[in-house]
C-alpha cells in the first residue's frame, strides 16, 4: 500500500484520493448496503430494508439516491403497477469489493 504524499493541491482531505475514497464508502450505511448488494446481486427495495433491519425509509432512500449519484449502484425502475425497482451495484461500485475484502480480512486478524 502506497501512502506517500498527494502531489495535487490539498485544502482538505477530501482533495487526496484517500478522502475520495472514503466519500465513497464513508458513513453509518453505505457499506452495509453495498454488502447486501454484493451477497444478493439485485435486489428491491424493501428487500434491502428488511435485510438491514435498522435502517428508516427515508435514511435508505436518501442513501441510495446518493450512492446512485456517486455511481456506485444502478437503479432500474420497471413500468408497471405496483412499480417495481431494483438496485444492483454497478461496475464503480463492484470495484469497491477487494476494499471490503481487505476490511473483512483484517477484522478476521484482529477481532
């Protein structure tokens, strides 16, 4: 692992790739939800919410409109009633997997 200094222009950590990073993965759900994601490949929504049991409606939401935005899932919405939407990660967001990887291993390691 490379942590030598960032060349580019730095004001915060979230200038440096590793801030970047942890944008990505940061926060109380994200991870959680991207395991789900990774365990079940495509899932719904309510699915996801019974799954991860403490999370609101409204935290899932916002956070997957977010991670949405980030690039890190894809959300399919089908053309019919009820409506039905699926979430699955994309390939930004499968590219995260050797990271959640490491942190199992080291939780393995260390626990």
């Amino acid at each position: 692992m490379s942590m030598e200094p960032y060349k580019g222009k730095i004001n915060s950590i979230t200038d440096t790739p590793f801030g970047y990073t942890l944008s990505m993965i940061g926060g109380k759900w994200r991870l959680v939800i991207m395991y789900w994601l990774i365990e079940y490949k495509v899932i719904r929504f309510n699915e996801l919410q019974r799954l991860i049991g403490t999370i609101t409606y409204k935290t899932l939401s916002s956070q997957l409109k977010e991670m949405e935005r980030d690039g890190l899932i894809i959300r399919t919405e089908y053309p019919q009633i009820p409506p039905k939407v699926e979430y699955q990660l994309s390939e930004k967001g499968h590219s995260l997997y050797p990271i959640m990887e490491a942190m199992c291993q080291w939780g393995e390691e260390h626990r």
